[in-house]
C-alpha cells in the first residue's frame, strides 16, 4: 500500500507540473495566434493512451511518462519536422512571429514554473504555518553521527552560529545551509570557532555511508531490543537511560560514546519507566553492541512532551503570508542555484548525488500528507524551472538563447543550425538523463 502512496503522489506532481508548464507555452502561443498541434501530457511514442483534437489541437496522454510537449507549427523542435520546415513560412507559424513574441512563448513555460512555486510557498505560509525549533533553544550543541561530518571539524554538542556570514535562526536550516556552505562557526565550550569545509565536502558525504549533517541531541529512549542480548523484561520499549555506568547521562550519544570503552563488560544503568527510575545490568559485547537501539527521531509534539526543545508555531494572515512565502520561495530557488553550481563544479564531487526518477519518487513520504505534497511539488517546480532555463538547445533556455541573440544582432539563425543544435542539445540531454538514472541504478546497487 505505501508504495502505491507514493507513486500516486509522485505522478499527481509530475502530471499537474508538467501540464502547467506545457500551458505556459501554449497560452501566449494561442494569444499571439500560433497554431498548436499537439498538447501532450507524457510522450505518446508510436501510440498514445487517450488523445482528442479540438480547435485544431490535438490533446492526448502518452504512455511513457519522461515528461509532456506541445508541438508548435512551425519550431524547430524535438520533433524535427524537416518536411513543414521545408515550406513556405505561414502566418500562423512560429517561424513567422517577431521575435519578441517567440520570446515570451518560450519563458511561458518557466514563468509558470515560478509562479506556481510561490503561489504553492504563499498558500503554504497560510494554511500550516510554520513549526520550528529555535537555533537559540539548542543549549547543548547538536549531535553529530556522521564521521565525515567530524573530520571536517564540527563535534557533537557544537552550536552551530552562522554558515559564511549568515546567521542560522532555526534548527530546520542547518543541514542545508551546511551543505551548500564554505564556512561554518561554532560555539565551542563558550568560544566561537571558525570550521572552513573543504572544497571536497560533498564528494566525502556521496563515498560515506550518511548523508545527514547534524542531528538534534535526544536522550537514549529505547525503540527496540536484541532478546538474545538482553533480557526484555529488565529493559522494554519507551524506556529511557538515565544513569550509565555509575554517570548520569542525558543524551543517547553520551551512552553511545561510552559503550566504546566498556567491550565485553556487564554495566550498571537506571532507566526511567513511568516515572520510576529502575536499575539494570547491561551486557556490552566484544564489538561494543548492547543489544538496545535508541529513537534516533521523535515527532516534534512528543520533542515538548518529554521537556526536550519548545516547539514554536508561527501562525500568518492571508496578506502577512505573501512576503514570507515569496522569502521561502527565494530562499529555495537560491538554493538549487548553488546546488547546480556545485554539481557543475568537479572537483565538489556533488555530480556523484544526481538522482533521476527514483530519486524524485524518493522524496515523497509514504503516507499521505497535503502539506508534504505540495511542499515537494512547489520544489520540484522550481527545479524544472531553472533546469529548463539553462542555455542547452532542446530545452527552453536553448530556445531563448538564440532569440536573444537574434534580437540583439538582428540576424536570425539559420534553420540548418537550428536543426544541428537541436540534435547536439537532444544528445546532451539524453545523455543527463542517463547519467542521473545511471546514479539511482549505482546507488541502489551498492546501498547507498
């Protein structure tokens, strides 16, 4: 049933923002009296699945679901319809509209993109709100399990400050702002430090195990137990370790540091169990296992139930949601911005965490949630806003290149060099695509 979940909500996504990106081209092209042959949600190679012509266009759904068209008369396109190109231009015709007009046709796509994310963020602002934990509330530093994390030098119970000059507010904005960073500074036992992460940071996460940053510091609450290592009714479910050998701890990373030391030892603990303290012995085996594994995430609500961390909720009106959601929208396209830029960039490694299909499916929970879906849908349309803004024939932003140049030097390239630019921008493509699906083909080999 999950996956039937998530493959519901991932196609609902890709379908709605394919068709309204589709729709961006086909509005200004009917406003500026262009004709529209096809309008497809999916490609329909050889066959399609549904398909009906009204007005002149025809409107269908494809089998292979990679993406959606609309084949404009008279463009250069992946069609490569060399035979209509070969005519005589016709008023109706793309070819035959001045070029401002080209333009806009071919940015309708990406601006609904846009548009779409911030009306999605606006929305989004209003109806949920925000929750959050304060970056001021976290008093004992946050907690790090990744061991590439620790060599580039933040340490567990760290107070992350700032990532290159920007102060972090919320908790929630770490782990990205991190990873999109150069520098970091940490409170360390009350003195600010200054961690520059190598050049290599994200390349050293793709060939760990983890990916995850930082981690909040949660007390040891046992979610499971190896009942060949301990006895379960000495130890259960919910407890929580409050004393360990002899110290009393108040985080799981304290017990998680101090197994280390204490291999093939039988060791004293209290737990705490409806609100008794209980004490219990332990066995850590000679591979510092014990036998009981600790909740590693706790829903935000029972993080205030157990006195953790105050959750604060931000509540908006209809008009104080517009900034804060035009904000969140920037503060996401600016992101991806330097995620490109880092993947483009060799020597960051990040090209090696390009994911293709199974990694968008990926993202989407396996339960169904309105505010998870269209928080990765508002995403995901930016994502196929600014990756069809980049200047590769074949995509929008291919397009858009040689219009510009053709309003500036007022020289129209001619349609063979459309036709060979076209198939140079649709190997290049194709190419990505494999290069990506290829990732989650690895990734899923190797388990990472």
């Amino acid at each position: 049933m999950e996956i039937v979940i998530k493959l519901g909500q991932f196609l609902m996504s890709l379908s709605l923002l394919i068709v309204l990106h589709e729709l961006g081209h086909f509005v200004p092209a009917k406003l500026f009296k262009t004709r529209v042959e096809k309008f497809y949600l999916f490609f329909d190679i050889k066959y399609s699945l549904f398909k009906k012509t009204i007005g002149g266009t025809e409107y269908g759904i494809g089998w292979l679901p990679l993406g959606g068209y609309v084949k404009i008369s008279g463009m250069i396109d992946e069609s490569m319809d060399k035979e209509q190109m070969a005519l005589p231009p016709q008023p109706w015709e793309f070819r035959s509209k001045p070029a401002w007009q080209r333009l806009i046709i071919m940015l309708g796509g990406v601006t609904v993109n846009f548009i779409l994310a911030f009306i999605i963020y606006i929305g989004m602002t209003f109806a949920y709100g925000e929750l959050y934990i304060s970056n001021s509330d976290i008093k004992d530093g946050v907690w790090i399990t990744n061991p590439v994390i620790e060599k580039s030098g933040i340490k567990t119970g760290d107070k992350i400050i700032a990532v290159d000059g920007v102060k972090i507010d919320r908790f929630n904005e770490i782990n990205e702002k991190v990873l999109l960073g150069k520098e970091v500074i940490v409170e360390r036992d009350g003195a600010e430090q200054k961690v520059n992460l190598p050049v290599d940071f994200i390349n050293q996460l793709m060939n760990g195990k983890k990916i995850s940053v930082v981690e909040l510091r949660l007390p040891f609450i046992v979610s499971g137990i190896d009942e060949n290592s301990v006895n379960k009714n000495s130890i259960q479910q919910k407890d929580i370790i409050t004393s360990f050998n002899g110290l009393p701890v108040q985080y799981a990373d304290q017990v998680v540091e101090a197994v280390k030391e204490l291999k093939g030892k039988t060791v004293p603990a209290i737990i705490k169990r409806d609100n008794q303290e209980i004490a219990v012995s332990i066995v850590v085996n000679d591979s510092a296992k014990m036998g009981v594994y600790y909740a590693s995430k706790l829903p935000l609500d029972n993080l205030e139930k157990l006195g953790l961390y105050p959750i604060r909720k931000q509540s908006y009106g209809f008009f104080e949601s517009f900034p804060v959601g035009i904000e969140r929208g920037k503060d996401q396209l600016v992101g991806y911005w330097k995620q490109l830029q880092m993947i483009f960039t060799p020597s960051t490694g990040a090209y090696k965490g390009v994911g293709g299909f199974k990694a968008i499916f990926d993202i989407f929970p396996a339960y169904w949630s309105w505010e998870a879906f269209w928080s990765i849908t508002a995403l995901l349309s930016i994502m196929l806003g600014v990756m069809n803004l980049l200047p590769i024939p074949a995509l929008d932003g291919g397009h858009v290149m040689f219009l510009l140049y053709e309003i500036i030097s007022r020289r129209k390239p001619s349609d063979k060099f459309m036709e060979n630019a076209q198939m140079v921008g649709f190997v290049l493509l194709i190419s990505l695509l494999l290069f990506a699906n290829g990732n989650d083909i690895y990734k899923a080999i190797v388990g990472k």
